[in-house]
C-alpha cells in the first residue's frame, strides 16, 4: 500500500510541479512588464496597471481561477481554456502582479544619487539600470522573492477548483478508502521541495552579500 500511495502522490506532485515551474516562467518576465508600466511616466497607463494589480492582489486566487476557466464561456459563449492552460494563465497573472510590486519596490529603493552620478559619467540610462542599479535591486528582491515563490508551491493546491490533478487531491482519493495517512504524507513532499528552495534562496544571498548599496 505504501509503494501504492507513494507512486499515486508522485504523479499529483509532478503536476504540482508543472504548475509550479510554467507559472514561474510566465509570471517573472511578466511581473517586470507590469511594473515599468506601473512606474510609466504616462499617467494613464500608470493609473491602469496599478488598478489591475490592485484588483488582482485584491482578490483571492481561487476567484480567478473560477473566472478565468469559466468565464468565457458563460459570459461571452466562448469555449472554455482547456484546464491546464486556465490554470497557468491565472496562476502566471497573479503572480506576475505580485512580482511586479517587488520588483519596484526594489527599484524605487536605490538612492537617487546613484542614478545621477551614472549620469554625470556619461551613462545612459540603459546603461545606469543594467550596469548599476540591476545588481542591487536583484540583492534587495531575493528574500521577498523566495517568500512569494514558496508560497507558490503550496497554492498549486488550488488548482484542484478546476479539476487539476495535483498533490493533495493524490493524498485525499485514498480517504475513501478509510486511510488519512496518505493526506499527511503530503506533507513531506510540500516540506521537502519548500526546504530545498529556502535552502536555495539563503545561498542567493550570501552571494549577493557584497552589494550592501
């Protein structure tokens, strides 16, 4: 029964996994988009991208998910997003605006003084962000960064609202059975892959200690 379980929860965590990995993907570069737009100078793009994070941030994920796969269809008689696919197009949106709020606030942290002396160099201001200020902002992210990107792993789990096979729904199908030990078995995976990423994330910054900028 062990080998069972253990076989049935590594087929949920792979999909976990999938969800966890594409979500990554798509919301990191997305998140920096999102934010220079918040940053705009134009006011009525800045206006509109902080809304829409507001509005995102605002709200739970389990929500989204709920109107991104079934919205379509009821609202526009559109067919729906095959269920994987809603799934990263939620998860890819919330946490790209989650994303987005750390990377300015990363950004908006450096000294001004810092910006005006590339520019008394010389430097333009591709040149001051890529070669001055990026470092240091990637040093000031990592924490909130791994904090956010830990979470991500456990809220893979919600993906189950619209019916995604994942770890926990693996764990629960053996309740029917009369056993509960294979949902606290789950656990161990959600530790284990969580543990790996602290770890992960606490050598970024060591790395990263010599810009105290």
């Amino acid at each position: 029964m062990f080998t069972q379980v253990t076989t049935s929860l590594l087929l949920g965590f792979w999909e976990s996994l999938k969800v966890f990995g594409l979500t990554l993907i798509f919301s990191i570069p997305l998140g920096l988009v999102i934010c220079f737009g918040s940053m705009s100078g134009f006011k009525p793009l800045r206006a509109l991208t902080r809304g829409f994070v507001w509005v995102i941030r605002g709200t739970p994920l389990m929500l989204q998910l709920i109107i991104i796969f079934y919205g379509p269809g009821l609202m526009f008689d559109l067919p729906a997003m095959p269920r994987f696919t809603a799934t990263i197009v939620a998860f890819a949106i919330n946490y790209a605006c989650y994303f987005s709020e750390i990377y300015r606030g990363g950004i908006e942290s450096i000294p001004v003084g810092q910006y005006e002396a590339g520019q008394v160099l010389g430097m333009t201001k591709s040149q001051i962000f890529f070669k001055v200020v990026l470092l240091q902002v990637v040093k000031r992210i990592t924490a909130p960064m791994g904090n956010e990107i830990i979470t991500l792993v456990k809220d893979t789990s919600l993906a189950r609202i619209i019916g995604i096979y994942e770890l926990i729904w693996a764990g629960e199908r053996f309740i029917k059975k009369g056993l509960i030990w294979p949902l606290f078995y789950t656990g161990v995976f959600y530790l284990l892959f969580s543990g790996l990423l602290t770890l992960l994330f606490g050598y970024l910054e060591k790395k990263l200690d010599y810009f105290r900028g």
